[in-house]
C-alpha cells in the first residue's frame, strides 16, 4: 500500500497510481494494463475516487465564509455570525406638490400613503410610492406638500395561516427583489376576528420579553427572505389560527437611480382631495437605490458585524453597525477625533458614500444618529458626519499606435481608451481608502489596443468649492483645500469667478506665484490683482484667507481649483474621507475650464 499516491487528485494521476500500485503486485507481473479489460475498471476506481475527492473538497470550502461558493452556504455562515444579508433597495425622490382647485376649499388636505407616482428613465416607466400619510393646511389660500419623499417599488401583500407556532415555522416572502425597509408585518387574532396588532424587527435582544410584539428576519436557502417570531421568552410566542399579513415593496434596485446633472420629470396618478389639478416639482432626482447584497459584500460584512458585538466602540464597530443597519449606505469612513486635522478630542467622525450621489441628507444622518448609535455607544463620545471630500482627476491622455498593425480607426481606438478610464475609476476608485497608482492606469491604457505602442499621461487634481455669493468665504485651518499630495509649484490654477473691483465687475482666476503665495488674477489680461492666500506645496494644503465672489460665467456654478502633483510623486493619496473620482468636465472657454479627459493619439 506503500505506492498509493494518496495526496494526487487529478484523474490521470489517480489512474497511474493505481496502475502502478498493481503492478507492483506479484499476481500482476508483465501484465498489459493498457490493452486489456483492466483499463475500464482503473477508469472507475479513478473517477469514483476523483469524484469523490472533488465533492470532499467543496464541501470543505463550503463550511468557511472565505472559501464557499454558493450563496446558500455564505447567506448560512453569516447566520451564525449574527448577520442578514442586505436586500434590494429601492430609489428615493423628494417632491414637492401643489394641489390647485381642490374641492370646496378644505381646511386640511391628505397626501394618502402609497400614492402612485411614475416616471420614465430610458424606455422604462418607473413608480414611487409615499410610504406614510402627509396632512396640510393652506397657507394663503395655497395647498402646497412641500417635501414628500417617495421610494420606488410596487405595492405587494402576502399572509399566512399559522399552523404551528415557535421558531421552527418560518414564514418565506415569495420574491427576492422585496426591499426590507418597506416590510410591514401585521398580525390578526384569526379568521373571524379581524383585530390585528403591527409587529416589530427584532434588531438585539435588549429588552425583549416574553410579550414583545416582534418578528425576526433571514435569508434562506432559496434566496428569498422568511420572517419568524418569538418562542415566548424572546418575543411573543404566536397562537395557532393566527393570520400573518406582510405588505411591502417590490423595488428595481440600481437601476433608477438618476445623476443630479439629468431633468426628472414625475407624474402622479391620483386625485387630492378630489383635484387632479396638481403640479409635481423634482427637489431631487430619485438616487439610492441598491441592489441585493451580492457575496464578497456579504463576506466582508457578516465578521465585522459580528465583532462589534451590538455595540459601537471602535471604529469598526461603527462602520458595521452603520452598513448592517442603513442599507442604503455603500460605504463607511470612520476616524477618531485624535486622528483628525486638528485633533477634536470625545468626538467620533463619520462620513458615508450612499449608493448613488456622495451626499447623504441631514435627516438621515438625524436617523443613524439617534436610531441606530445613540443606544450603542460610549456616553462621552459625539458622532459627527462629514460629507465626503472628493478630489477630482483631470486627465489628458497622448498615445501612439502602430495604424499598419490594425484595420480599425483611431476614432475606435479613442473609445476603447476612453472605456478603460472609466472601468478603471469604477474598479480602482469611487471609494474610501482607494488610491491612484499612475502605473496602473498606464498599463490598462497600453492593452486598451494591440496596437498602441506606448502612452503618455498627464494628471491635475481637482477641488470644487462652492462659495456663498455676495459675502466673503475663508478656506483656513480645518476648511482648507487638501490635495493630500505634493503640489508642483507654479501649477495651482482656477476657473474663473466674478468679484466687485472698485465698483467694477471683474473676471479673476486664483493661481500661486510658485513662491507659495496665492493671487487673484485678471483673466483678462493676467495681471496679480491681491494676495489671497498660500500654498502648502509639501503638504499639499491650499489655505484662502477670504473671496468675495458675485457670480460665475455662463455654465459655470462652483470654483474649480486645480494642481499638478509633483512629478517625484504621480501616485494620488487619499486619507479619511477622501473618495478620488473621475473630472467629468466639458471644456468652458469662458470659465477656463478644461475637459475632464483629453484623449490624443497619433499614428506611428
């Protein structure tokens, strides 16, 4: 048995090994195992024992999070550790009404919840649905919802009988597109008394009694999310005969989400108060929607929401707790008040990259705030959410290709190169804790094509401010511009803004003198008009001392501040809060204002 190759797994390995293992045997001395009947039967030991390795060996990577496969043993393993895998999230919009003409002038009128309203994104009609009931009075004779938030979904209802109350019966949700935030879960005494009594997510186990009205949730085998209650001691233990109603929302996910640059157009599908006469205003586009959790989501997630351990002390606690419980979150920075610039000691520093957009309104950090920390953390520690800083890169792009090696156009080659960009921030950036290797986005350049034979790349970085017209803003200390890298002297440059000169509207641009002094400038004939600021070359650090800007040129709504990094260091840093994203400017002659990406390429 000495010959038996136990540790081989390949299928000729394992039939070699056998085949010397008999003919080591002296009842099988000289013997033909290729020409004779023997070689079917080493075919089937072999298979069997190939087979039987493979299986041996998934089942094995199936029992780990790291190694398993299939969705159905990571969404159990996570179960283990505490963790529900997120599900799909449907888009939010914020409108705002004007009912005209309703009926006999009421002193009040209802939005009533679940009202219908749709929009067209592409070739697809999409619904939003106000989730809760919104009551107004007129204000001078106007009726006028001033912010109603809606969600996209279809309305859904499912209910079951229960036949066995406890924990082993679980009630399954028959779709996996339902978005859990919306689930409302209802419990009627039973067929002839309709009396019902709204139940509860159980998120922890604090405080839960033998008579908390609270229902559980998990994804099960199939994909699709059950729902389950107490056994009587944690949570109330259900009674045979009960009727269970859920309601929810059937959501599209990512795909409705729509960019603040794009007009949308909302149309509702119901009368208020009797008037269809009503005006649908877009406050902001319908962003946020996700898709389910997909499996290295899950993966990454499912330990750290273990380790917090259903409290918030260190800061991955608070990024676990925050994706586990807000899912429409996509990522989480978090930073200790010792670790910022300058150091604010007994505070904690949040900030939060939503699905769609990078900017997450004030009353959902209300919500995280009070809904979702308050309850967890240390008493003497004050979360505090900071907007994501973004840097933006302007690249220009020179390439070289061989026009005798292929038959396709340069217009063809531009758009493969100009693909790539966009893969490469999608893949390698957009997010917190990623940054920018020049090399790398050099290399995916040269494969765009077989025939580019060699690529130049020049990158600025970018800052966007958006200032307060008609009154002066500082950027100093804590509000200074971070480009977090080496600024070449000489390069800081803007667009341009308008200011009051001595009772004259002027065109300026801020530039550096390369002596680590910040100007304004005449964009008309270039010259330093005053002394605004400094620069942090080293450090990467813009300070501005105060600009009083009175408007902008046509197409134009914020001031772009641009750098050059150092030519020692191409490599772009992030730290904290800091996401690097693509410059998705179009060129502005009037601003100053350069493409976002210039792609050149000439033939060899």
């Amino acid at each position: 048995m000495s010959n038996i190759r136990i540790t081989e797994l390949d299928f000729d390995l394992i039939k070699n090994s056998l085949k010397d293992f008999l003919s080591n045997q002296t009842e099988f001395v000289d013997y033909d195992f290729e020409g004779s009947g023997w070689s079917v039967f080493l075919d089937i030991l072999a298979l069997n024992t190939h087979y039987n390795s493979y299986f041996a060996n998934m089942l094995v990577n199936e029992k780990y999070l790291d190694s398993a496969i299939k969705r159905s043993s990571i969404v159990s393993i996570a179960k283990h550790l505490g963790y529900t895998p997120r599900s799909t999230v449907g888009a939010n919009a914020e409108l705002r009404l004007i009912v005209n003409n309703p009926l006999g002038n009421p002193t009040n009128i209802t939005l009533e919840s679940y009202t219908p309203f749709t929009t067209t994104i592409g070739e697809n009609t999409y619904t939003f649905l106000n989730l809760e009931p919104i009551t107004i009075e007129p204000v001078n004779g106007d009726y006028i919802f001033e912010s109603v938030r809606v969600k996209e979904g279809s309305v859904s209802e499912f209910s079951h009988v229960v036949a066995n109350p406890g924990t082993d019966e679980k009630y399954e949700i028959p779709t996996n597109n339902i978005d859990l935030s919306t689930l409302q879960v209802f419990v009627q005494t039973s067929i002839t008394d309709i009396s019902s009594i709204k139940y509860e997510h159980a998120k922890n186990l604090i405080d839960l009694t033998n008579e908390s009205e609270i229902f559980y949730i998990e994804e099960n085998p199939f994909g699709n999310y059950q729902i389950y209650f107490g056994d009587g001691v944690l949570g109330k233990k259900l009674e045979r005969g009960n009727i269970i109603k859920m309601r929810y929302l059937i959501s599209s996910g990512q795909e409705v989400n729509v960019s603040s640059v794009f007009d949308q157009n909302f149309h509702i599908n119901a009368q208020i108060a009797n008037s269809s006469d009503i005006s649908v205003e877009v406050l902001s586009n319908s962003t946020g929607g996700a898709d389910r959790e997909s499996l290295q989501s899950i993966k990454f997630n499912a330990p750290k929401i273990y380790a917090s351990k259903n409290r918030a002390v260190t800061e991955s606690d608070y990024a676990a707790l925050i994706k586990s419980d807000y899912i429409q979150v996509e990522s989480v920075a978090v930073w200790g008040g010792e670790d910022n610039v300058p150091p604010i000691y007994g505070k904690v520093f949040i900030s939060l990259k939503p699905f769609s957009g990078f900017v997450i309104d004030d009353i959902t950090k209300s919500n995280i705030r009070n809904l979702i920390l308050r309850e967890r953390q240390m008493m003497t520690i004050i979360p505090e959410f900071v907007d994501p800083d973004i840097l933006y890169l302007n690249l220009k792009v020179q390439s070289e290709y061989n026009s005798s090696a292929t038959t396709i156009s340069s217009t063809e080659i531009v758009g493969f190169i100009r693909d790539d960009i966009e893969d490469f921030f999608k893949e390698e950036l957009s997010d917190f804790n990623k940054d920018f290797y020049y090399s790398k986005l050099i290399e995916k350049l040269n494969n765009s094509h077989s025939s580019i034979l060699g690529t130049l790349l020049g990158v600025k970085i970018q800052k966007r401010i958006n200032p307060v017209l008609n009154v002066q803003n500082s950027f100093l200390s804590a509000n200074s511009l971070k480009y977090n890298n080496t600024i070449e002297r000489g390069s800081v440059d803007s667009t341009i803004f308008l200011i009051v000169r001595n009772g004259v509207t002027v065109s300026v641009r801020i530039r550096d003198d390369s002596d680590g002094n910040l100007r304004l400038y005449n964009s008309s004939d270039n010259n330093a008009i005053e002394l605004i600021g400094s620069v942090d070359y080293e450090n990467g650090e813009i300070f501005i001392d105060g600009i009083t800007p009175i408007g902008f040129p046509p197409n134009q709504f914020d001031i772009r501040i641009i750098v050059r990094p150092d030519l020692n260091d191409l490599n772009i840093n992030t730290t904290r809060n800091q996401i690097i994203l693509i410059d998705d400017s179009s060129s502005n002659v009037l601003s100053n204002r350069d493409s976002g990406v210039s792609i050149n390429i000439t033939a060899a």
